[in-house]
C-alpha cells in the first residue's frame, strides 16, 4: 500500500496536465473495474471496485476515482503540495477561488510568522 500511496503523492507534484493526466490514467488503468451504482442501503450511489474486493482493491479503485474527478471536474491545479518549506503534505484545494497553497491553516500561519520574523531579522542585521 505504500507504493500505491507514492504513486498517489507523485499526482499533486507541480506538472503540466498532459503529465497529471498520464500519472492518473496509469492509476485508473490498475485498478479498472466497472463502476456500478448499488442500492444496499436503499440509496442509489457509486462503488468503483468489484464485489467481494478486498480493501486494498477498494481503496485503490476509490482513491484513483476521486482523483480523476477532481481533474475533470473542478481542475488539475486543484491538487497540490503544501508551500511551506517545512512541509510536503499533498492537498485538494476546496478553496471557492482555488488559490490555495497551503495545506492548513496552521501552515499558512507558521509560514507567515516564518517570513515576519526574516525581514525582522533582515532590518536589525541579522
């Protein structure tokens, strides 16, 4: 599962979409099984692995879904890394004007703290 967690990181890496396409359809193409819509709890709605699929399989199939639709539906620079420095986490930015860089809160913060406190250094002489 760590090697399909890699796999998954390497699609919010900075790329062109040709190339966040490819690495996503790779995905899709692992883990093809035919979506179908389930009524098990009275509900209509979408599994994307095959009956009796162990959970690995599942979450495989889910996690490559998701991120397909994030592209063609809200937009490939809608998946990301974190800004900050310090950290890597990769995140979908929900955001309604879709300009977010960091992966919370907390990082923006850290980060502008970070940077308030070099020019301070940088006006005192270091």
């Amino acid at each position: 599962m760590a090697l399909w967690c890699d796999r998954l990181g390497r699609c919010f890496d900075p790329q062109d979409l040709e190339q966040r396409c490819g690495e996503i359809n790779q995905l899709l193409a692992e883990t093809a099984s035919q979506p179908y819509i389930s009524l098990h709890d009275g509900h209509p709605h979408l599994h994307y692995s095959a009956p009796g699929a162990d959970r690995a399989a599942h979450i495989r199939a889910v996690t490559a879904a998701g991120l397909a639709y994030v592209v063609c539906f809200a937009g490939a620079d809608r998946l990301g890394r974190c800004a900050r420095e310090a950290c890597d986490q990769a995140f979908v930015d929900t955001s309604r004007n879709g300009r977010r860089a960091y992966c919370s809160l907390r990082c923006a913060n850290n980060d502008a703290v970070a940077r308030h406190r070099a020019r301070v250094a940088g006006r005192h002489g270091g």
